[in-house]
C-alpha cells in the first residue's frame, strides 16, 4: 500500500496522536474535543471531569492517564495568551468519549468504533491489569 493511501485510511483519532520526547503517545484534550464536535474547550471541561472520575472509580492513578499542562497561543499581533489543556493516554481517550455528551454525532461514532477497537480493548486491558 503506497503512503498516499495509507494515509487516506489513517482514522481521525490517530491522526491527532502526537508523541512525547520519551516516546510515548498522548493525545490532546483540545484536539480531541474539537474531532468530537464540540466548539468550545470550556464545555468539553465537563467530559474530562467525568472521565477523570471513571478512571479512578476504576481504581487507576488519574494522573497516569490524564495530565494537566498548560502553553501559551498566539492571538493576534504578537500578544500571547496562556491556555490549559490535559494530555491524555489512549485508556483517558476512550473514558472521555464514554463521558462526553451523546447528542454529539461524532462522540457517538467515535464510541461504537472504539468498542470494537483492538487498541481500545488492549488499552483497558492493560488499564485493568
């Protein structure tokens, strides 16, 4: 299969994963709200919330899966503003589209492909080990 079209199947969720300096994958909180179809970061805070709660209802450490960081953002004519924004494992990926609202179209796509996912499955497996 040529890269062209590896590329064309390369799903929107792990098109969005990006790779930490030790090598390992996260995801960004921001980028994966707006590919679930929220329009502002600030209503997608009540998904993490709760997706934070499940993970340690679940007897994992939230801070393994969901980290908070901040950076800063150009807005406009050199200003920068200060922005939050949580780096999530895949397990904290699946628990936020569990937790996000269901009248989202895409959350409600992105949950029944992930049930089914083997990455998914193997991610909470690990997660419940």
């Amino acid at each position: 299969m040529s890269e062209e079209t590896n590329a064309a199947h390369v799903s929107p969720f792990e098109a969005i994963r990006r790779q930490a300096e030790d090598g390992s994958e996260y995801w960004s909180a921001r980028d994966l709200a707006r590919i679930l179809g929220y329009t502002e970061y600030r209503k997608f805070k009540n998904a993490i919330q709760k997706a934070e709660e499940a993970c340690q209802n679940s007897n994992q450490a939230v801070a393994d899966h969901f980290a908070h960081v901040g950076g800063m953002i150009e807005v406009g004519k050199g200003a920068k503003r200060r922005i939050d924004d949580v780096h999530l494992s895949r397990y904290a990926c699946y628990l936020l589209v569990q937790n996000s609202d269901p009248s989202k179209p895409a959350a409600r796509s992105w949950l029944m492909n992930w049930l089914h996912s083997p990455k998914i499955s193997y991610a909470c497996y690990v997660a419940h080990k």
